[in-house]
C-alpha cells in the first residue's frame, strides 16, 4: 500500500459519528438546505461527513471534514425539506451535497426510494467521489434500479500522483473511483447520460489531462465526451486551506468570475 491515509477506515469513523440507525431508519448529520445556480437551478442538502480529506475543499470548514454539526434528519424529512425548495422554485433536480452522501448508504437509498413513489418530475443528482461504489457491488447494483437517479462521480485528480497530492490519500483509491464508473455501467446505466465523470483538473497538465480521458475511453467512450470539468473557486476558506497545504492550482476562478460551463 502507498502512503496516505485510508479512505475507508476514514469513512467507518466518520461514518459513527455522523449516521445512526433508529428503527431501522438511518438518519444522517445535515448542516443545512439550500436552492442554488448549479444545474441550472437545484435544491440541496448539504450533509455532514465525508471519507477524503481534499485540500482544496469548498465545504471544509462546514461539511466535509467535520463530524460535529449540523443535526440528524431521516431520509424522509431531509427529502421533503429539499423537495419543498425544489417545488417552490420550479427547480428540475435535487441533490445532496457538502461532503459524501455515499457514507450513509440506507439512508440514501431510503431517500431514493421514498423518491421514486412519488408523483413528481425531479432527477436526483448523486455527487459522490465513488469510492464506496467502486468498493461494493450490491450497492453499485441498488443504484442501478432508480429511474430518477444521475450518478456524477467526481474524480479527484487525472492520476494517482495527482489524486495522492491534492486529497493526501492512498493513490491506489484513485483506480477505485474509475472502478465505480465501471460498475455502474455494467449493471445498467447509460454512460453519458445516467452515469458521468467530473474530474477536478485544476492540478492537472495538458498531458496528464489527455492520459486521463484515455483512461476514460478505455471504459467507455462515451465518458470522454461527457466530462463535468471541475476547478477550483477560490473562496476565502478555500484559500486559507490550499494556503495551509502548501498547494497553488494552475488554473482557479474567483468567486465573481465562474465560467459558465461550471454552473
């Protein structure tokens, strides 16, 4: 194993402190419920929570490296909170967000299901960095069945170097990620379209942003194609952490300057 630390025991820790289970219902730490500009109009919640430790974290100080704030919601009272903002709004997609929703797995699919019985035309939107979809097939497969599931995998990096630089983990996690995308379309999704890659390529060079979308290709070539670009947003907190790290993006947007192919 290489250096850094493990995203998985991560998770299993933060997993203890920001989910529990009551009756058979698994409720997890929110910090907070918000409609916002990305996707052309979304509502979010924002969890609490995550298995990386990124340095370039635009929810760090809130959300992602934290385990004590925020309050416990079950998945149908954080569903109703975000569908409200969505209906309110007119919003087409909801979407949790702010650390990895992923680490909660019941309450997540509880969430999901409660969603697909109901009578409304929203997408859900899961952003999630897929290590443990890469890591476990049932889930990968439970995933698959929701017709109104997006599945973004954000990918930390275009390679392990990359990957082990930016977020301080093992590099062998960064295959994981890739391993998600594969799973997901195997059992079922359409690569594009149900299932996409973002990458964060604000460390990355032209060269290494080329091996990557090769990676892509090899998967399947309809991911290259479909790529969230993501960069850097130099918020003030987020430049007190790169600050902190010791990490200078080559390229990042001030807050008042994001492209609109970001949004």
């Amino acid at each position: 194993m290489s250096e850094g630390y493990d995203p998985v025991q991560l998770g299993r820790a933060v997993y203890e402190k920001v989910c529990k289970i009551i009756d058979g219902v698994e409720y997890r730490r929110y910090y907070r419920f918000r409609g916002g500009k990305w996707y052309g109009g979304i509502a979010t919640g924002d969890v609490v929570g995550c298995n990386l430790r990124c340095k370039f974290c635009w929810s760090w100080s809130r959300g992602s490296y934290r385990t004590d704030t925020g309050q416990f919601y079950s998945p149908d009272e954080a569903l109703k909170k975000i569908l409200t903002i969505a209906l309110e709004r007119g919003y087409r997609y909801i979407r949790l967000s702010g650390a990895e929703p992923t680490l909660s797995k019941l309450h997540l699919l509880q969430m999901l299901d409660k969603l697909e019985s109901m009578n409304v035309k929203i997408k859900f939107i899961l952003e999630t960095n897929g290590i443990e979809i890469g890591l476990d097939d049932d889930f990968a497969r439970k995933l698959c069945k929701y017709s109104r599931l997006i599945v973004r995998v954000s990918i930390k990096g275009t390679s392990p170097e990359t990957f082990h630089k930016i977020t301080g983990a093992k590099k062998e996690y960064f295959q994981i990620q890739l391993k998600a995308l594969e799973k997901l379309i195997e059992y079922g999704m359409k690569p594009g379209e149900q299932v996409y890659p973002a990458v964060m390529l604000s460390f990355s060079t032209d060269d290494e942003i080329e091996n990557f979308l090769d990676m892509l290709r090899n998967i399947h070539p309809a991911l290259a194609e479909n790529i969230d670009p993501e960069y850097v947003i130099l918020y003030p907190h987020v430049v007190e952490l790169l600050k902190r790290n010791a990490l200078k993006p080559r390229i990042a947007y001030t807050p008042d300057n994001i492209p609109q192919f970001m949004i």
